[in-house]
C-alpha cells in the first residue's frame, strides 16, 4: 500500500461565520448595498440575470465593497457588474 504525501491547500481568506447566522451590521449594510444597486443602468429595469460569485465584505472598509458579478437586463439586455447597476 503506497502511503500518501500530505497535501496543504493556502488561501488568501478563510471564511469564518456564526452559527447564529449574519451579524444584523452585516444584514443591514447589504440590504441598503442591494437598495443602492437595484435597477439596470440603461433602462431602470429590475429583472435580469446574474452570475453568483461572492465577494468579501471587509466590515472596516464596507465603502470599498463592489459585487462584481455579471448582470444581462431581461429587459434591454445590457451588461453590467451588479454594482453598476443604480438606486431605483
């Protein structure tokens, strides 16, 4: 029997959360992020589709937070990052 190597795997960030769920700071920053970034920036419509990466939100810096995912409008088909997209 050939004895395996370990093997490490590094990242960057480790993602650490409660089990009591998200903090309510957290809840509320992305709440008003998603109010501020609701509406496709050509025609103003909501309904479109996106990619689901996640990205980190640093809570000492939540002014730098951006959701960069891909966006196509279902209505006029143009696309966009999340947030690009504006505040209705």
């Amino acid at each position: 029997m050939k004895k395996e190597k370990s093997r490490y795997i590094y990242a960057p960030y480790v993602c650490v959360t409660s089990t009591d769920g998200p903090s309510k700071e957290y809840t509320d920053f992305m709440s008003q992020y998603n109010k501020d970034h609701e509406v496709c920036p050509k025609c103003g419509t909501k309904e479109h589709t996106t990619t689901l990466m996640g990205y980190i939100l640093d809570m000492d810096n939540k002014e730098k937070y951006k959701d960069l995912n891909n966006c196509k409008c279902s209505n006029c088909g143009d696309v966009h990052t999340c947030h690009e997209r504006v505040k209705n």
